[in-house]
C-alpha cells in the first residue's frame, strides 16, 4: 500500500537562539531498556503525563514508587496525589500481552495505608505525609480516611503508557465501559524525540480517557475479557478480496485457524506502516519501495501456503540498488538471526512471540531505505 496522499506524523522541529535543531524518534531497541526508560522518566518528571487531560482530580501526579514488587506482579509506577487519589501506570512496550493493571486493583484493595507509608520511605526517603507535605493532625486524619476509602473500594484512575500502543490494549480500553468497574481507565501514548547533540527531548502526548463505570464489588475476572477480546483480536483486520483469500483458504487447509488469522493480521499491519504486498494464490510476498528508484521495491519475505516466513536476499537487493551495506548486514543480524530464521526459514507459530520486535524491524528497515 502506498504512502502516497497520506497525512502523516513527523519529526517535529526544535529552535533555539533561531537556530533549528534536528531531533529524531528516540526509542531503545531492546524493549526492557524502553521500559525502564519510561518508568524513570516518569517517576522523575511526572508532569510529562497530562493528568489534568485525563482527570484532574488524581493530579498534580506525585510519586511514591517504581518498579514496585507484589504478589501479583510488578507494579511499574505508583503516583498519589495531594487529595489522596492513587494512579497506577503500567508501561508497555511493543508488547501484545494483555495487560495485569486491572489485577493490581485487587492486591491494593487489601493494603492499608501503612503499606503506601512503606512504598514512599523507600523510593522517597519521606513518610507519606511528608511527601503531600502534610503537617496538620487533622489533614493527616482527614487524608488517612480518603486513602484508605480508595484502597478499599478500588478507586484508582489506571494508566497504560507507552510509546506504541499495540492492537489488545485498544480493544481492551474500547470493551471498558462495559465491565463493571469503580477505578478509571487511560491510555498515554508518548512520542518522544531527542536531539542528539544537547540530549534535550521533546516529548508529544496523545491521550484517551474512559470514567468509571458501574461501582460494584463484584470481582471482574479480567482473564475472561482477554479471552473474548483476543478472540476479536483475530478479526482486527482489513477486509480481503476474493483473489487475496485464495491464499488463506489454502494455507487453512495446512495450519491451525489461529495461525491463518495470525497471518491476516501480519498482512494488515505490514500494510500499515508502509509495505507492498504482492498476492499470489501459494505466497503472499511483502516488500519495500525503493524511494529513489522509480517503481523499484526490495523484497523482505515471502510467507508460504505452508505457514513459514521465508527471508529475501537481502545482500543480492542491496547490492542492486547501491544501498548500504552495513544494512543488510544488520537486517540479517537483528531480524534473522535474533528472530531465529533457520536457514532463511521461521514457522509463523514461532513469529508469533516475537511480533511486535518483527514489525519494529521492519520499521527501521524502510526508515533506513527511505535515507539512504
């Protein structure tokens, strides 16, 4: 599909002193290190989250902890506010894992307010009270009660923040309203840039907020919606024409549904961040244009009726095109053999854990192409 008439985010631009600075996506490959990045940054510089565009009765965010471990899992960020609102972010990085936040409603249901006392000391080296700057026997009584209530009743506004959301997580926030549930939900995509030079970052927010729903002290099991909402997650894609689902219905003949619907989905978002593809009734090819070679493209993989994804000749391609080198190299280090081709070669079952780090290459590649 081609980028062509399309509107599309860019670079923004820096100046200073009337000098313009490049800045460019900043963003680790190695997704724990993106991780980390964004949970010190935000412990560090909490007001990089709009909390007033998403509910300012949980803000000014001030934070209490980071990484934090409990029975259910890891907390990844805790924030307070004056008022005695908790917010509980979770930070995912291109991962199609449903997310624990909801669960985290439940193990802090059961904490007293002792335990946020703990969490502050740690991280802050201040009681809770000294950190909301509290001195007043009465605050401290009045402030002890609302905390304690929120505790109770599961009322926290829960954040999933990352620098790409991927496909679950959305349709998680969209089927929201529906669940019963006392806590608020919010997204925080951050598109964070850095120039290079200074080390200063601009950091560009987009946000989407859902209120609470139906109070209720029920327990949602949240395992029950992932199930249905990856159940409608095979179907999060584009419609396919008559001659496209020649292929699916043969390669259904020789692998699991999950696997046709897997590769329906790998042809849709492909498509969506720049990829040509070329249908055949045994293949489906995926491809990138070569900007400065009219009407060229470079084959990046041919995924077979048999449910393998095949690599293309990467150094024959390049060489063609007089592009560099020390791409292809890298393609076949970071995207081959970290990915665990064998011999060119990958089952589609054995993309599948690795999805989101397969069309994160695939990015790099055509931004690659695209400068060259």
């Amino acid at each position: 599909m081609s980028d062509k008439k399309k509107l599309q985010l860019q670079n923004p631009v820096m100046l200073e002193q009337n000098s313009i600075l490049t800045v460019e996506k900043f963003v680790y490959d190695n997704p724990e290190e993106q991780n980390a990045f964004i949970q010190d940054l935000l412990f560090d510089s909490p007001d990089v989250l709009p909390i007033n565009e998403l509910n300012e009765e949980y803000g000014p965010l001030i934070p209490l902890g980071k990484n934090i471990e409990t029975d259910t899992g890891i907390i990844d960020n805790l924030f307070i506010s004056p008022n005695g609102n908790i917010t509980i972010v979770e930070t995912k990085v291109r991962k199609k894992t449903a997310p624990q936040i909801f669960d985290f409603r439940y193990e802090l249901q059961d904490w007293k307010i002792d335990k946020l006392n703990q969490i502050s000391e740690t991280f802050q080296n201040k009681n809770i009270f000294n950190l909301l700057n509290i001195s007043d026997k009465e605050q401290i009584k009045d402030i002890s009660i609302k905390i304690s209530e929120n505790l109770l009743n599961r009322r926290f506004l829960l954040l999933i923040v990352s620098e790409k959301m991927n496909p679950l997580v959305e349709r998680i926030f969209d089927k929201f309203p529906s669940i019963k549930n006392p806590s608020h939900l919010g997204l925080v995509r951050l598109n964070i840039f850095k120039n290079s030079e200074s080390g200063k970052f601009i950091i560009i927010p987009s946000t989407a907020y859902h209120p609470a729903t139906v109070e209720s002290n029920e327990k949602v099991t949240y395992k029950e919606a992932v199930v249905e909402i990856k159940a409608d997650l095979d179907n999060a894609v584009r419609n396919f024409n008559t001659d496209e689902e020649k292929f699916f219905e043969k390669l259904k003949k020789r692998v699991d549904i999950s696997i046709a619907n897997f590769c329906k989905l790998i042809a849709t978002d492909a498509e969506k961040i720049g990829c040509i593809i070329e249908w055949k009734e045994t293949s489906l090819i995926l491809k990138l244009a070569v900007p400065k070679k009219k009407n060229k493209t470079i084959t990046l993989f041919m995924i077979q009726i048999y449910g393998e994804c095949v690599q293309g000749n990467y150094e024959e391609q390049f060489a063609k095109y007089k592009l560099p080198e020390d791409m292809h190299k890298k393609i076949s280090n970071d995207l081959i053999f970290n990915m665990g081709f064998k011999k060119g070669k990958l089952p589609l079952e054995h993309l599948k854990p690795n999805y989101d780090k397969f069309l994160s290459e695939i990015e790099k590649i055509k931004e690659g192409v695209n400068n060259a």
